[in-house]
C-alpha cells in the first residue's frame, strides 16, 4: 500500500515561500531521507500560485 505525503508551498514576491521555511530541494532530500520518494506537484486554484509538492512511501498493510 502506498501512503502519500503533501507539502504546501505558496509563491510569494518573486520566491516560494514554504511551509517549513526550507528551498524546495531541502524538502526534497528531507522526505528522501525518511525513505519518501517525489512524484510531483498539484497546483491549487485559489489565485495565490500556491502548490503541493507529493511524496510517496510504499507501507505495509496488517491484515
């Protein structure tokens, strides 16, 4: 089962501002270390340029 991880990000003047207050490929390596791996982005539509960065991690289920 895979488990998915969301980062938001909102552009703010000529930058992104993050959520952990990290440029996006900190964030990157940080989820990597924790065994993450970055699939992409979802843009929002609230006009503010903000995104998602995904993270994906495979878990096991207990049946």
């Amino acid at each position: 089962m895979k488990k998915y991880e969301y980062v938001y990000i909102n552009k703010g003047p000529g930058r992104y501002e993050f959520e952990k207050n990290l440029p996006h490929r900190q964030i990157i390596d940080e989820y990597a270390k924790k065994g993450y791996s970055y699939i992409g982005y979802i843009p929002h539509d609230d006009g503010l340029n903000s995104l998602d960065l995904i993270f994906e991690i495979e878990v096991q289920e207990d049946f």
